[in-house]
C-alpha cells in the first residue's frame, strides 16, 4: 500500500461535520482541546440538506450555554401539541405538564450556527475530506485516511492520526463499519410505513403541530415560516414522490385532517417533495478501544418523537464531558467506557418512546379492525388520563437535563 502525502497529527479526529461533530468541535473548542474535523460534504450541501426541527429544551440551552442564542430570537417555542384522531384535536399541554417546551428550529439552522461559529473560531473544520480507511483503533494511536476532494474527484490521499477518532459520521458512518464484527451488535428494526414530506408555500395551519391518525392513515402538520411549511403523510416507503401532483398531495393531506369540526390546511404550490423511511437502529458497543460513536451513527430513530437531533447533541454533551474527564485522569481509557453508560439510556428510552408514538398513531399493512380500534381506544385513553398526557409531554420535552444523567 502507498503511504499518502503527508500524516498530520491531533488530540481528536472528529469524523463528521453535521451538527452532532460541529458541537463537539466546538465544546472541544472552548476546553482547549485540539481537534481536526473531517466532512466529506461541502458545507451547502449539508445546509441544503431538509430535516428535523424539533429541539427539546436541553437542546436548546446547550446551544445558547455555548453563544448560540439565535435560536431563541428565530425559532418558535411550542408549549403544546395536538393529537387529532375521530376527526377532533386534543392539545398536550407540555410545558403545564412538564414545566418544558419544545423550539421549532430547523436542523439546517443549527448547522449554520455552528458553522458560523467554527468558521468565527478559526476551528480546524475540513470541508470534502471523504475518509477512505479508519486506522488502528484498537491501539493508542488511531487514525484515518482520507482524500481532499474539493478541488475535484482526484484529490490527494492525507493521513490524520490522534488520540482519540469520534465517530459522528451519520447513519451510513465509515467509523462504525470499522468495529469489528465480533464485537459490533447491531438492533435493527424496519418499519413497513414511510413519510411522504413536503414543503409548501402556504401560511400556517395550526399553531403548533398537529399528529394526526385517521382511516386514511397518518399526517403530521409542522410549521416552517410564515410563509413555507412542513408537512407529511404515511406512505409505502416504495413511494415514488415525482409521481404525485400538487393537487394529489393536497387532496391526500385534507381527508387525513378532515373532521366534524371542519379543519382544513391551508393550501399552496408545493415546492418540494420527498420520501423518508422509518428505521430504529443501536448499534453497541459505542466505545471501542480509542474510537467512539455518536449521533446517527451510534443510533437512528423515526421521526414520529422527534428525538434524533435531540439524541445527537445529547451524545456530544456527555462525550465532551468524557473526554475532558479522560484527559484530567491522564488519558486512562476506563475513563472512555463512561461514555457508553451515560447514553445507553437516554438512547433506549428515545427508542421505545418512537416506537410507541409511531404504532399508535400509523396505520399498518393488514390491520385488521380490532387492531385499528385498539390503537383508537389507546388515544382515548390517553388524552382522557392526565397521568397520560404528562408521560407523552415528559417523552416528547426530553427527560429533562442532559449532563446530570450517570454524571459521576
């Protein structure tokens, strides 16, 4: 094998510059650690790049603990959602159960705070740095090598070596590939539904957002601006978006909502369409020799609790908490299986309370009536018991505090 064209050297190699490595570089910024971060996408492609936007409120104060306050100015904070079922809305009044909210910011924004800011830093941020071959992680030298595509498809091979390799690369992440397959456990879960998105030019429908189950099947309506919004429906996850016209979409989107009560959505050109498919997924251990997992690539969750940005950021909390111990114990790798600990659990209960939101409120291939009833029968319930509706506002709003889980 040729060796490359120059090795460089740093604390910790960051594999990954989406927000989940951005916060990380930033935390590690701001200890005085030194750090590289590795993206194989251009930054305007990631910003181009639609998803979540749903922020707990520990997402929230990490961003502004750390001089990221736009959030507070820009997003919209939601005391509540509805669950719309037998054509009636039913508010879950979160932060009068919970004494939390949620902040409806778009994860492209987050992106751009954090960019904005590693750019303002002068952070070491390599954009179209595509890893080609994670390196010796089970030794106290790991490493990658990786190719520097932006000045084109034949870009010169580098080699970065470190401490530690974070892997915060995404759910298709080269790092987590790297563990070897006797070690690796992967919990995988495929859901037989997806999400048909759209983004529309059109005002709000509701003030907040608005899970809806119907005989049709699932709607979600989400907020955007003033003037753009989210919106989604089940579909099959074979779904071909380019098949479907503005005005199919919207005649699909109002017999979800349709009711008594006559709601309907508010109408105008889409602008864009998109499938999304529903997948759980943990991959553990999240800590192997001196490379560890976060974000999407430790775990992916469907979009129905809100939960994967929200998991991402918590995960880059309790690492850079990790590392910082690591490094005060004189780089003692037991201090690293900290890390695994303190995310098991928050992970796992975001996977259930997915899991649990997605059944009840998805309609599923070859249900039959019973099955349809009961689910019916589960919302009443819930939205009748006021022990209930806190269980649903206490899953949705995180949990509460992020660094005190497992702290030591």
């Amino acid at each position: 094998m040729t060796a490359p064209a120059t090795t460089e050297r740093t604390r910790v190699a960051i594999v990954g510059g989406g927000p989940a490595g951005l916060l990380l570089s930033h935390l590690l910024h701001t200890s005085g650690i030194d750090h590289v971060v590795l993206e194989s996408r251009s930054r305007d492609e990631i910003y181009r790049t639609t998803r979540a936007g749903i922020l707990e409120a520990s997402s929230v104060s990490t961003l502004v603990d750390a001089g990221m306050d736009r959030v507070l100015r820009e997003g919209d904070r939601h005391d509540g959602i509805a669950l719309r079922f037998d054509g009636e809305s039913h508010r879950i009044d979160l932060h009068g159960l919970t004494g939390s909210a949620v902040w409806l910011y778009p994860q492209t924004e987050v992106f751009t705070d954090l960019a904005d800011r590693a750019a303002e830093t002068g952070t070491d941020v390599r954009w179209q740095a595509s890893v080609t071959e994670v390196l010796d992680i089970h030794t106290d030298n790991p490493g990658v090598r990786w190719t520097d595509t932006e000045g084109g498809p034949d870009g010169t091979e580098r080699e970065l070596r470190c401490d530690v390799l974070v892997g915060a690369d995404g759910s298709h992440s080269a790092c987590r590939h790297s563990l070897p397959e006797d070690v690796r456990r992967h919990f995988v879960h495929e859901y037989p539904y997806a999400w048909f998105g759209v983004i529309v030019e059109a005002p709000r429908s509701a003030p907040e957002l608005v899970y809806t189950t119907s005989e049709h099947g699932f709607a979600l309506i989400s907020q955007r601006t003033d003037t753009h919004q989210r919106l989604y429906f089940q579909c099959d996850p074979d779904e071909d978006p380019a098949g479907w016209s503005d005005d199919r979409v919207w005649h699909e989107l109002q017999r979800r909502v349709a009711g008594a009560d006559g709601f309907r959505l508010l109408e105008g050109p889409v602008q864009e369409r998109s499938v999304l498919r529903f997948r759980s997924s943990v991959v553990e251990p999240v800590r192997h020799g001196r490379m560890l997992l976060a974000g999407d690539a430790a775990h992916t969750v469907p979009p129905t609790g809100a939960k994967g940005l929200n998991l991402a950021l918590a995960d880059v909390v309790v690492l850079h908490d990790v590392l910082s111990r690591w490094l005060a114990r004189g780089g003692s790798d037991e201090a690293l299986d900290e890390y695994g600990r303190r995310v098991s659990e928050r992970v796992w209960r975001a996977q259930h309370f997915s899991a649990w939101m997605s059944r009840m409120l998805h309609t599923h291939p070859g249900e039959s009536g019973f099955e349809r009833r009961r689910r019916l029968a589960e919302l009443r319930t819930l939205v009748a018991s006021e022990a209930g509706r806190r269980y649903l506002a206490e899953g949705y709003t995180g949990w509460g505090g992020i660094i005190t889980e497992g702290a030591m």
